[in-house]
C-alpha cells in the first residue's frame, strides 16, 4: 500500500497552465452523516468513527459500489483542522476514555489504518498520512487518480467537538507561546484568528467605504441556505431565520465581529467518491467532473497580514485556478467560497471577480439579489455559517446544483460550472467542477 513519500500532487505555482487530468476525473458519490453540536462523550452510534463509516457507506451506496472497488483512501487525521494542528489527543495527560479505550481512533480521531480495519476494504493500494484539510484533500485525490495511483478514492473529512478540548493539539497545547504567537495568543486562541481577520476587514471598510454591518444581507442569506439543507446543522436543530436587526444588535466577539460572522463549530462526517470519468460513467449518478485543482500556501510578510497582502494572495489563487481550468470569470456558474468567517468571503469574491464583482464591490452585491431564486445565487450552499463548521457544504451543494439535486436550493440560472473551496486566504485549495469534461 502506497503512502505519501515524494509524491507531487499540489498545484501551488504560478503559471503552471492547463491541468493535464481536465476532465478526466470525476466525482461520483457523496455521504454525509448527522451533524451534532458536540459529541456526548457516551453514545457509540454517534461517534466522530461511527459518522465516518455511515457517510463513508452513503458515498459508496450513492455511486453503486462497494468496498471491493475502493482502492485509495485519503482521510484528515485531525478532528478540526489539519495535520498541523488540532489533534485532541496530544494534549490530554492522559487517554480521555478510561480502559478499554486507550486511544481515540474511532472515537474522536479518524486515520485510514482505523477505517481500512473498520469497514473492511480488501483492495487498498493508496492511503497517505499527515493528510491536510479538505479543501487540499480534494485536489490531492483528484491528482492521484489522474495520475494513476488509485482508481476508486474516498475522500473522508471528519470536524469533531468535544467540550473544552476544540484546537487543544500541536502548539495550542503549550503553556507559553512562542515565537509569532506571542502577539496572538495572548487575546485568546480564537481571540488571535479574529484579529488576523478583522485588521484587514477594517482596512477594507476604510478605504472602499461601508460598515461592518454592511454584511447583514450576506450573514443572513447563508442562514437561509442553510435552512434549505436537509443533513446541515441549523436545519436539524431548530436554528432560526435571523433577521437584520438581531444580526446588527448580537453581540460582538472581538469588534467589530459579531457571533453571527463565526461559524458553529460541529461534530460530523463527510465522504466523497472520486474516480476515473471512465469509470464514472458507469455508476448510479450523473458525474461531475474535476476540471482543475489548486493549491497555496503564502508567505506572511509580518505577523499580521494587511489588506494589500491578503488581495494580492486571492489575486494569485484566481489566477491559478483559471489558468488550470482554462476559464474566466464569466464561465463560473457556481460560486461556493469559505465563509468561516464573515469577513474574509469578500475578498474571495472580488479576487474571482464572480459575476462582475470587482474589489470595493462586495456590499453593493450583498445588498442586490443574492438568493438561490435570483440572477446572482451566491454561496448557494449556506457555507459553514448556515450548516455548521463542517467544511464540506460548499463541496457538496457545488455537486449537487451541477447534478440538478439540490432540492429548494437549486439555482435558477445557467448552472454548467462551480469553483468552491475550503481556504483562508493566505492557505488551502480550490477544486472547479463541471456538469461536462470539457
């Protein structure tokens, strides 16, 4: 069984031209499993390894195979955020679960020795470790199939929540902070993210104009997304619609970030079935086709980086995902980017310059007609904000409006591409997709 090795499977550079494999992988299955606030600690059925297996088995059931044909694995072995960081069992003194337990593989952690074990699958070939997140997992399974490496991949993304223990791994878990962090860490964990995020959301304001609430129309138009998604958090545990009033008066987690700009961190599972379009062709859904995947991660300049370095990066990621797609902006349909936080969805925006958007643009179009119904469907999917911090909505909903799937969601106009993502903008990955290879 192959692993990671010297394996070169990113495309994070600069004018590397069209993708080799546009068109000739695609995705064929997709499995979600209920999302929960947090984990209980106690209920076996709803374990972070029981949610993997249930939406691993509802991908393959989706795309008409079974364990025999799967032949990759490429699964995050953090419960949160990546291979660099997040893993809730390096910080615990001890084991969390008293004996039997003496790890939490399959309770709290997932990697593909537990899952291959697990489920059974007899023809593994491909399973690389340290995977990072799943807005680079998609790329990188897109490229090994491409490639050759594995023929039939799933693509597992486990977020789990357990209380007091969320980004407890890695440096997170040390007494001091050292180096960088020393300037961050000290105004709280999250505390130092929203910083690094709302500096340069003020610079914004201050030189294209408008307010922070000028994000209200986009908050509450991912909410109501949200809502329109059968297996998302908000649609199974009584989330209500917010209004623009109860989005101006919430309180403030660091000013001008409100509670509502802030996903909900969850305890969930998603899998997706990549293969051959060969193969594809000859399963229970219609395809959907990678058409370019991309990667990057860039070098902060200081420890907080500003409005001209974060639209710089976002300039580059655009580019790069054009090139390799060989399209423009007028060719992306659908457009689904990261919105973990509210305040950094617009500088993806313009950076693509989806429908027109230009930089300075976001708020103008924020206010106009973004729903699913309307001529300028944005973030149909709800994102994080709307379904919970589960980091794949966007794949998904991207999936099923090319398929003509999703339910109330389905948007109304041309609906032939999607680009979607799972990134901040300094790193991460984007995949564009299409109904057709070409």
């Amino acid at each position: 069984m192959t692993s990671q090795s010297d394996y070169r499977w990113r495309r994070d550079r600069d004018g590397l031209g069209v993708w080799e494999h546009r068109g000739k992988v695609a995705v064929a299955g997709v499995g979600h499993s209920p999302v929960d606030r947090r984990w209980d600690g106690v209920d076996m059925d709803r374990t972070l390894g029981a949610f993997t297996i249930l939406a691993c088995q509802k991908a393959m059931d989706e795309a008409g195979v079974t364990i025999d044909d799967v032949d990759g694995i490429i699964v995050c072995q953090s419960h949160i955020a990546g291979a660099s960081g997040g893993s809730s069992s390096q910080w615990a003194p001890r084991p969390y679960f008293d004996p039997p337990y003496d790890s939490e593989w399959g309770l709290t952690l997932i990697n593909a020795q537990w899952l291959i074990q697990q489920m059974g699958f007899p023809n593994i070939r491909y399973a690389p470790d340290n995977v990072p997140t799943i807005g680079e997992m998609v790329g990188w399974a897109s490229q090994a199939v491409g490639d050759g490496l594995c023929n039939t991949c799933l693509v597992i993304y486990p977020t789990g929540n357990l209380e007091g223990r969320y980004r407890r791994g890695g440096e997170n878990a040390d007494d001091y902070a050292r180096g960088a962090r020393q300037w961050t860490v000290p105004w709280g964990n999250h505390g130092g993210n929203d910083f690094i995020n709302i500096f340069p959301h003020n610079q914004y304001c201050l030189k294209y104009g408008g307010h922070h609430d000028d994000l209200a129309p986009f908050v509450m138009n991912q909410h109501r997304n949200g809502l329109m998604t059968p297996w998302g958090f908000n649609y199974n545990h009584g989330v209500e619609m917010i209004n623009r009033e109860e989005y101006e008066t919430s309180r403030y987690i660091l000013n001008p970030l409100r509670i509502w700009d802030c996903d909900r961190p969850v305890n969930a599972s998603a899998a997706y079935l990549f293969t051959t379009a060969e193969r594809a062709r000859d399963m229970k859904q219609s395809p959907v086709y990678v058409l370019n995947h991309s990667q990057h991660n860039f070098r902060n300049r200081t420890t907080q980086p500003d409005l001209d370095e974060i639209e710089m990066w976002t300039d580059r990621a655009a580019a790069r995902m054009y090139e390799g797609a060989g399209l423009g902006p007028a060719d992306v349909d659908i457009f689904n980017p990261y919105d973990g936080y509210a305040t950094m969805t617009q500088f993806f925006l313009e950076a693509f310059q989806w429908h027109g958007v230009k930089r300075g643009d976001a708020f103008p179009f924020y206010a106009g007609d973004i729903r699913v119904e309307g001529p300028h469907p944005f973030s149909s999917s709800g994102g994080n904000l709307g379904n919970g911090r589960t980091r794949t909505s966007m794949y998904t909903d991207s999936i099923q409006q090319l398929r003509g799937t999703a339910g109330e969601r389905q948007v109304q106009v041309r609906c032939e591409t999607a680009l979607c993502a799972f990134t901040t903008p300094s790193s991460g990955g984007w995949i564009m997709l299409g109904k057709e290879p070409s």
